[in-house]
C-alpha cells in the first residue's frame, strides 16, 4: 500500500516561471508543492487544495499580490491560511500595505534559501499551534456539554452561561484575553456532576438531606478530574469548578469562604451558572422569565452573590437576552 504523503502543503505563486522553479529547488524536500502563475489561479488552487501556506508575489499583472491575498482572506474557505510576500519591493510602505491586507511575513527578493526554509517553518509551526489549541479547546467544550447532558438534554446551558460568563467578565475590567480564556473554562464548571447518582441529579422534587450532601461533592469531584496543570486554561476550569458553588455571605459550599476570598472568576461564573439555571427548563422547575431571575439576583445580592457584579451583570440585560435567544433550546411541537 502506498504511504500517504503527509508533510505540509505549501502553494508558491509567482508569474515568472525561473521564480516558481528557485522556491521549488527551496523547498522539495520538506513540503508538498502547488504553482500558480498568476491570481486567479492561485485562488482557485487555495480553494480546491487548501494550502497550509502561499508564498506569493506581490507585483504580477492582472490581479496582484495584494489584490489576490485580500480576495484569500475575504473567503471564509481561505481567510485562515497564512500568505507570505515574497517579492523585490522592500520599502516600509510596500511590506505595511502587505500586513494590511492580511499577510503574515515579508521574504524578499532575491531570496535566501535559508530565510525562506526558516520563515516557512515558523509560520507553520503557529499554524499547528492554534489547530492544537483549537482541538483541545472543542475538547473541554465536549467535556463540559458531556456533563450537562446528564441533566440538560441538549447541553446548551454550558455554551449559554459561557457568554454570560465572558460578557460579566468584560463588564468587570477583564481584558479580552482573560475573558476569553474564562469563556473557555466555563463549560468545566460543573464536570464533577459525572460522579453524581442518577437518583440525585435527576430528581424531580427536594434532595432531602443525604441526597444534598451527595450533590455537594460534584464540586470536589470536578476540582479532581481537573487536577493540577501548568495550563492556565485547566487551571482556571478547576478554580472555577471548585468554588463556584461558594457564597459571597460566606453559606456556600465546599470551603464556606466569602467575599474577595472567592476567586473572581468564581464569583462570575455563579452569577451566569444560576441565571441560565432559572431561565431554564430542569427536571424540577419550569423556566422562569428573565425579569424574575433578575429580581432573584437582586435579592441575592451580598448574599448569594457579589453585589457588584450583580449590577454589572444586569447593565448587560440586552446582550445577556441576546444571547438567551440565539442558543435557546428547541421545544418540541
């Protein structure tokens, strides 16, 4: 059986022919090749094959370098492959015009074999870095739906409190990266429901007192399937997961503490986790309207929840419904 070629594939477009045979000498060895030797061509390449990178010239007649790589990133087919110029324009405002419409480097002519090896190896060293991050976080997204399945048929709940979550995040000074990687360790909140008896999870009435210590222990349960990571993503799916179930008057569960002494991230998640809740059908409750689980955060406030971040949450009523809507479950006919 003939092995399947694996390596990377690369799409070098160039109109002069002496050009597209330099790189191809480059780079043979190391990665599957295409050529094109003008634009339409190459864009017609990228979205049949789906290069890992173009190489591309900037001055060619007809449809140019510059024009070609806008037309790649406005295609959703092609936007996400990375374009390197490759031409003998060297000015500052040739290589910014370049970044301006996408591009990811500049390689000169006439070029260095070894720059061209070494720049295509970076940037498609990033490329498998974001799959990577990309897979693992669809996985912890899988995980999270995974848990909520056991008592939310459809699991949307951890996709809807996950915007509430990164919308309450922003609201509270959080920058876009640390809003999105809360956005992104939501769905673990409540991983430890795994662990959790069926006849506890989903019982339709009032856990009685065994019953309630038993769905207590979920918190615990996820903090240890999370475990101890030098990931700043699964560290904070386990603060998370650990105390969000803590009380801003200091009733909650498992450690009792209160105030400031609940990570932020926690105290942000709770707020989202019980107003989807509310807003939600469950096993025993009927879905509430929004202006009623307002009302019950606002009665909640220095209470359950933290008083701030209460009023922050409810300032963003508008997006919060928004969201509501646009992941709202289906119900049947």
């Amino acid at each position: 059986m003939r092995q399947q070629d694996e390596r990377p594939k690369v799409l070098i477009v160039d109109d002069a022919a002496t050009n597209l045979q330099i790189l191809r000498q480059v780079l043979h060895e190391d990665y599957r090749l295409l050529f094109a030797l003008d634009g339409e061509k190459a864009l017609k390449l990228a979205q049949e094959e789906a290069p890992n990178l173009i190489l591309l010239d900037v001055m060619m007649p007809g449809l140019t370098g510059l024009e070609t790589c806008q037309r790649l990133k406005a295609n959703p087919t092609t936007k996400a492959i990375p374009v390197i110029f490759v031409t003998a324009l060297s000015e500052v405002s040739d290589e910014s015009a370049g970044f301006e419409v996408g591009a990811v480097d500049y390689i000169t002519k006439p070029i260095s074999p070894p720059v061209v090896r070494a720049r295509v190896k970076t940037h498609l060293s990033l490329v498998g870095a974001d799959e990577l991050q990309k897979t693992r976080l669809q996985i912890i997204q899988c995980l999270g739906r995974a848990a909520e399945y056991r008592d939310n048929e459809t699991g949307l709940h951890v996709i809807r409190m996950s915007h509430y979550s990164r919308l309450l995040a922003l609201a509270a000074g959080f920058s876009e990266s640390q809003a999105d990687l809360l956005f992104h360790a939501a769905p673990m909140h409540d991983i430890g429901k795994i662990g959790t008896p069926d006849h506890v999870l989903l019982k339709p009435g009032k856990l009685d007192q065994d019953e309630w210590a038993l769905m207590q222990k979920h918190v615990l349960m996820g903090a240890e399937i999370l475990g101890e990571h030098d990931s700043p993503l699964l560290q904070m799916a386990r603060i998370i997961a650990l105390y969000h179930h803590e009380k801003f008057d200091g009733s909650g569960y498992p450690h009792r503490i209160a105030g400031d002494a609940i990570p932020i991230e926690a105290r942000i998640v709770a707020i989202a986790d019980v107003f989807d809740a509310l807003t939600s059908v469950r096993p025993y409750k009927k879905e509430w309207e929004v202006q009623q689980a307002v009302d019950l955060l606002l009665s909640e406030k220095g209470k359950h929840f933290d008083p701030e971040l209460v009023d922050l949450f409810i300032a963003q009523l508008p997006a919060v419904v928004e969201i509501k809507e646009k992941y709202a479950e289906e119900t049947a006919a």
